[in-house]
C-alpha cells in the first residue's frame, strides 16, 4: 500500500514493534508515538490515513482520545482502529458505536490485523499466506 500512512499510539514496546514491523512488511510507512497527549498535534502536522490506537494509554483512556481527534474538524475524517486487551469489557459494537471504526483484540491475529487495515484501503481482504 505505497503513500499510506498510518499513525500507531501503543504504549507496549512489543506490540508497537510488532504492529510497525507487519505493516512497514506490507508497504505501509508507519508513524509511531507512545505518548497518547502528541497522538493530536502529530495528527494535524501529519495527518496519517488511519490511526491504530491502543485503548488503555497512559494518563488518557482511548475514549477520550478518539474524543480529542474527532472533534477536530481536520481529523474527524480519519478512521481509528480501536486495538485492547479488554475484550471481555464490551463487544465489538459497542467500541464501533462510541466512535471507533474498527476493533481488534490482543493478541493480534496478523492476518486479521492485516485484513482491517487492508479494508480501510482497498475493499477486497488480502489474501494472508501462514506457515503451517
């Protein structure tokens, strides 16, 4: 997916790593912060086409981010992908009617992963080779 930009907000280090990595292997250039209170000023300056965001951030709940980005005229239009280890706390309707776009659980199956952020881009799902 060449000149696609996606901004990843995940405070754990491996996830990040892994995130960037499978999607950078992809094509995709990757913009990367751990620090939830940049995820809006480095949106305006960068506006990615999509923004992968880890729920439980420090100091501010995804809620409250995804809040802060669409209500930003100049950002309400970029589509969030909700990514927690709190699937047992709500469904995925339930994170898609507060806002998000898309939903993932950790742990992340890659070709799920790799399948929701393909959908954002080009509607028909990537074909995701696995290793026996």
């Amino acid at each position: 997916m060449a000149n696609k930009t996606i901004r990843i907000v995940e405070d754990d280090v491996l996830h990040m790593k892994l995130f960037n990595d499978v999607l950078e292997s992809r094509g995709y250039q990757t913009l990367r912060t751990t620090d939830a209170d940049r995820t809006v000023p480095l949106a305006r300056q960068h506006h990615p086409d999509l923004i992968i965001m880890d729920i439980q951030l420090p100091f501010i709940l995804g809620l409250e981010l995804l809040k802060r980005l669409k209500d930003e005229n100049d950002l309400e239009d970029i589509p969030v992908i909700a990514v927690t280890v709190l699937a047992d706390d709500w469904d995925e309707d339930e994170y898609l009617s507060h806002g998000f776009d898309a939903y993932l659980a950790k742990s992340i199956a890659i070709s799920n992963f790799l399948n929701t952020v393909a959908g954002f881009f080009d509607p028909s799902p990537l074909e995701v080779h696995q290793c026996a």
